[in-house]
C-alpha cells in the first residue's frame, strides 16, 4: 500500500511517500523561512501563496526520486487540521483534487499526530504503549498513547507552548526570526548560573505546563540591562539560562508523567524534540531510572510530508476507513482528542 502524504499547515510544503511495506520511499520539503524572516513571522497569506507554488514541483520530485508514477498510489494523506486556515485549504484542495483525478481515496490526518507518530520512522522506533511529550511551536503536551488513535491527554500547557516561549524570547534578546534555534545554540555559548530564571509549576500537583511566567522574566532580565544595546555575553548567559529552566520543566513534568503511567517509553516529538540540552538531560534520565527515550530523526522534528503518509499509512491499518475524494473541509482549531 503506497500513500502519498501531503503537509501544508503553516510555513513548510512537505510531499511524501510511504509504502506499508518497504517504509519511507522519498520525500521533499519546502521551508518558508527566509521568505517570511523579513516580517519577523509567519505571514499567512504568503503562506498560502507559498504552497501554491511549491506542492505541483515537490510531488513531481517525489515521485521521481522514488521511480513512482501517480497511477502507484493507493490513497492521499493530508493534513485537515491544525494550522493557518489558507495554508491547511492549500494542500487539502490539492490532495483532493489529485485524488479525484487519480480514483483514489483520501484520508485527512491531524498534524499533532503526525508529530506524534514520526519517530516511528526511525530505525529503532518504539513500540505502543508509551508517554509522549509533543513540543512544538503551537503545542506542549504530554500524552499517554496506546496505539494509533488512542490518545489520553496528561497535561497541556495553559498559555504559550515551549516552542513559542523559546522564539518570543529569542526576539526579545535581539535575535531574528526564527529565534528558537538560535537561541539553543547561542545557551551553548552561555555561562550556567549567572542568571536564574523561574521554573513555572514545576511543582505542581498536575502535568499541565506555563511558559509565559518564564518569557515575562527574560523580559525583566532585559530591562535591568538599561538602554544600551545588549552584549553578547549577557544574550549568551541569558539565554543558557532561560533554556536550563525550560528544559527542567519539561523533563521533570516528563519523568512525572512516565511514573504515574507506569510506562518505561518516551517519545519526544515536535521542533523543540531536537533541542540538544533537552535531549542529552533526558537521555542521562533514562540511563539512571531505566526507561527507553525515542526521538524523531532531526529531519523530521520539524514540519513535514514524511509524518503525515505514515499517520495515514498507520491509520487505515488500524482500522479507519479512508473517505471517497472530493468532499473536503480543513479545522484550524482541531483537538487531537476528537480527531
């Protein structure tokens, strides 16, 4: 069974191929980045634009880079939900109009399951149960899954997501768009210690996050520096700083979670997944209480066709029907939980 998965929710035209078989046969990615850099965020009507041009090309590549024909297709994966409303109207127009050209069916994917899902792409991936810890630009989450579909929220966070924490702060430490990478890597640079941030309801009874407190502080930290430009061994320590306090919430609500679950598997998914602190502190966590941590390839922490062909892939072999092609629809605002 080939699926063709189509990823078009925010800043990035993903198109893949995903044989049930053989795996992950091709895919190709189109990132915005430097074209929406120059607004300082994400423009949604160039967005859509955006992916209007890059899908027909991407697809053609993929295809040619796998040796496959679109007359190989066995259904088209797309993502209905969540996401900029134009952009998500872009690849799901496109999936179903290639869809009814090409007679096959369609399955609409939620996009925080594709995120979920894509370590399964790895070499080693996980098996069901497990703890999830989805961290992404719009979301942080910690779920419990137990198989494709089967999905118990734990905790969210109740204001900004830890991805939009590490970008606002980036900004306000004078780094451009996209901060968030730049931001890990300039915590690299940084002295620990020199500066402590809070750990928002790191001791709280519950799993839920809040990452907004946090944001708040680096923005104190940087008024108290007066009106004079910022160096760079204050923006280096600043933010080392902001990024041990994010990381230690995030592991400690993590490894909280995996006790109360009982589970010994975490899946990290989403952009922030490819943090190298994040990564290293849970990695020497799982060493020292025995428990198994899987992360997405680097390539796929990000946006992507990839995730969204095998959450396709994955879902009519759970069970869930594939729909006839041209009907069509996309949720913005889409709870994973009714997905």
């Amino acid at each position: 069974m080939l699926i063709l998965g189509v990823e078009s929710s925010c800043d990035e035209t993903g198109i893949a191929l995903y044989d049930s078989d053989a795996g992950l046969l091709s895919h190709a990615l189109h990132s915005q980045v430097a074209m929406h850099a120059e607004y300082g965020g994400v423009v949604p009507e160039l967005a859509s634009r955006d992916h209007i041009r890059r899908v027909v090309p991407l697809l053609r590549s993929t295809l040619e880079n796998a040796g496959k024909s679109l007359a190989d297709i066995d259904a088209v994966a797309y993502t209905r939900g969540p996401g900029l409303s134009g952009a998500l109207l872009v690849g799901c127009a496109f999936a179903e109009a290639l869809a009814v050209a090409i007679d096959k069916p369609t399955i609409p994917v939620h996009h925080l399951e594709g995120h979920l899902l894509s370590p399964l792409l790895s070499k080693t991936p996980p098996t069901f149960p497990f703890v999830a810890l989805l961290v992404s630009g719009g979301h942080t989450q910690l779920m419990k899954v137990t198989g494709v579909g089967e999905y118990e929220l734990l905790g969210e966070t109740l204001d900004d997501a830890a991805g939009e924490a590490f970008d606002k702060s980036a900004k306000l430490l004078g780094l451009p768009y996209p901060g968030g990478a730049l931001l890990s890597r300039l915590a690299e640079t940084g002295t620990p210690g020199v500066y402590e941030l809070p750990r928002p309801m790191l001791h709280s009874a519950d799993l839920n996050f809040s990452f907004s407190g946090l944001k708040t502080a680096v923005l104190t930290l940087v008024r108290e520096q007066g009106e004079a430009p910022l160096d760079e061994a204050f923006r280096a320590n600043a933010a080392r700083a902001f990024q041990e306090a994010i990381v230690e919430v995030l592991v400690k609500k993590s490894l909280k979670a995996m006790k109360q679950t009982g589970l010994k598997q975490l899946v990290v998914a989403g952009g922030v997944g490819a943090n190298k602190q994040l990564r290293s502190t849970l990695d020497e966590e799982a060493k020292r209480k025995r428990f198994r941590v899987y992360y997405p390839e680097l390539e796929f922490c990000t946006d992507n066709g990839a995730m969204i062909a095998l959450a396709g892939c994955l879902r009519l072999q759970s069970g869930t029907p594939a729909k006839p092609a041209g009907a069509f629809a996309v949720q913005p605002r889409w709870p994973l939980m009714g997905a």
